[in-house]
C-alpha cells in the first residue's frame, strides 16, 4: 500500500517528515509493515545522513588552513617554524671538519 502527500507552496519538508513519522508511530504498526519515504524525501534524508561528514570535512579544512597561516605570520616574528632554527655559525668556522 503506498500513501502520498503534497506539501503546500513553499513549506519546508523536514518537519513534514517528521510529522509523517510521528504518526506512523503512533498508528503501532505491526514489525512485518515497512514504511519509508519515497522522491524527495527519500533524497532530502540521504543528504542529512552524510551532512556529519561534511561539517567534520569542513572543519579539518578550516584547522589546516588558519595553521598555515599562523605559521606563516607568527613563524616568521616569532622563528616558530624549523625553517628559522638554522645553526649559524661564526664567521671563519665551518660544520664540516677539514682534518
């Protein structure tokens, strides 16, 4: 048995949905009755189910991209990064030995 709606004008469809499972669950269906949502709901849940995903993506991106900056606009000022910790050497004297 397939039941269908329509939302009216430009409502949203998320609380749609969960109105629509609020009452399944409140007819207590027998376990051996599947229900789903079919079209654009089916899409709009399958988009929710791997939205994590992207906000964790997201916020990795941003993590590597402010430390990069940092490193670069503090790591010169402050000689945090490895490219400044060179040993200079004093004038006349050399790190390779010349016996």
């Amino acid at each position: 048995m397939t039941i269908s709606s329509n939302l009216k004008g430009n409502a949203p469809l998320g609380p749609a949905e969960a109105a629509a499972e609020k009452t399944v669950a409140a007819l207590h269906l027998p376990s051996t009755i599947e229900t789903g949502f079919q079209g654009n709901a089916q899409a709009f849940q399958a988009s929710l189910s791997s939205e994590p995903i992207l906000i964790l993506a997201a916020l990795v991106a941003v993590y590597i991209i402010l430390g990069m900056l940092c490193e670069n606009v503090l790591g010169s000022r402050f000689h945090w990064t490895k490219r400044q910790k060179r040993h200079h050497w004093p004038r006349g004297w050399s790190s390779v030995s010349t016996g």
